[in-house]
C-alpha cells in the first residue's frame, strides 16, 4: 500500500503526533479525515491543507459518534484503508498520595480514553477495510496504534496511562492475526519523549532535564519522526502484529 491515492482517517489528528502524521499523509498525496475534538485547531487545518483534508468533531469512545464520522469519511473520499489512532490522554496520580487513594473514576477515564477509544476505532474501522478490494499480496487496510514507552517502564504516577498503553501493546498481535485474514496489518508505535503541545509548555529546564534522559540522539522526539515511521509502515507490507519503540534508547527511570 502506498499512501498516495488513500484515504486514513487520524483520530486525535488536530495537533501534536496526529497532527503531524496527517500533514505526512497529505504531502505524500492521501487523503485524511481528522477525528478529533478540537474543533478550532481542526478546522484550520483543514483550511491550510486543503480539499484533501476534512475534520469531524469525533468522541473516539462513543460508539455512534464514530459510525457516523466514518460514514461522512467515505462518503467524502470513497473509502478508508488506514487508521492511525493518536487520540489519548495523559494523567499523573499515585496510587496512594497525601489526599488519599487514586481517584476511580481517573482511571477508568484514562482507560476509556486510550484503550477502549482505540479499540473502538480498530473494531469499526476494520470493517468497512474488509469491504475494500484487495491490492497487492491481499491487502486491504493498515491500522497503526500509539503506545509508548510507559507501556514497558512506567514510571511512579503512571499506573493508568501506562495500563492503556500496556493494552494497547497486549492486543496488537492477536488483532493482527485475526484480521489477517482479511488482509489488515495491525502495528503500534511506542513513542518516547516526544515534542508534543504538552510538553512544548514545560519549563525549558525541564524540558532540558527530560532530553538528557535520552542516549541518542539526545534531544526531545519530533512529530514529524512519528509521522515518518508511520508512513514507512503505510507502505511496508511486512511489519505486522508487532509494536516499535521510537524513544533514542531511552528507559524510563521510577521518577
């Protein structure tokens, strides 16, 4: 599959790692629909790319909501063959603090968000790729996950963000080899520290502190390297079932 001439839709795609993966998309000649609740940042998106791109006001948890948004997706563009889920929270809270034990509902939040909201999208959107003609070798759709490396050294604070992500990881391979079958690659992407809107709002000694923590190279990851290793595995028919750190080496340290 190349990414010329196909349509992805790109949850969370209106800033950050989504944003970047559909601006890749759109200058190698695809087509993107941005799922996603910023509307604001979403929309003026679409009016600097173009035609290309459409934004849809998408609750990537509710079930309806995504039906819908990928109904108006191939009603705009024909089809959809590739999904890149990049929606996500983050939350930092011990288990047990001075005000007492994680908030519940926090948790579940988090795990809604990150693990059922991306598999909400895998669910719907390989179902309408089985429908799709298959190309070369059979295929017929490619659906790429954001991890990250909390998934494998979650540090203290972490224990939701790093559980959604850990899921994430644990359902990679068996999707993969159900979906084979119709001809659908499943891949996550395990980004480390990356230069998203979140952290682009740290302090720069912070921001310091957190590139050092990197082997190499020792700076900060960029969207735009996400959204590359995102491409190559658009058009890679051989990655498969499996999940891709993109950190410089880094493990993550208890704090």
């Amino acid at each position: 599959m190349k990414v010329k001439n196909n349509v992805a839709i790109v949850t969370g795609g209106a800033s950050g790692l989504g944003e970047a993966v559909v601006r890749k998309i759109v200058a190698k000649g695809g087509k993107t629909a941005i799922f996603d609740l910023d509307k604001e940042n979403g929309e003026l998106l679409c009016s600097e790319l173009g035609s290309s791109v459409i934004f849809l006001n998408t609750d990537v948890t509710c079930e309806d909501n995504v039906n819908e948004s990928i109904a108006e997706t191939i009603k705009t563009f024909g089809m959809v063959n590739i999904c890149v889920n990049c929606a996500g929270i983050a939350a930092a809270a011990k288990v047990i603090d001075k005000k007492g034990a994680h908030d519940l509902n926090l948790f579940k939040k988090v795990i809604e968000v990150n693990l059922v909201g991306t598999f909400n999208l895998i669910r719907l959107t390989a179902e309408k790729m089985t429908l799709n003609s298959p190309c070369e070798d059979g295929e017929r759709g490619v659906i790429i996950n954001t991890a990250s490396v909390a998934a494998f050294e979650g540090q203290i604070g972490q224990a939701a963000y790093s559980a959604s992500k850990s899921g994430i990881v644990g359902l990679t391979l068996p999707v993969a080899r159900e979906l084979a079958a119709s001809g659908i690659r499943v891949v996550s992407i395990a980004p480390g520290i990356m230069e998203t809107p979140m952290l682009l709002g740290m302090p720069d000694n912070v921001k310091e502190s957190l590139a050092k923590m990197v082997p190499f190279p020792q700076r900060l990851g960029l969207p735009e390297e996400f959204a590359s290793l995102a491409e190559h595995i658009i058009e890679n028919r051989l990655i498969n079932g499996t999940t891709i750190r993109l950190d410089g080496a880094i493990r993550m340290q208890p704090r």
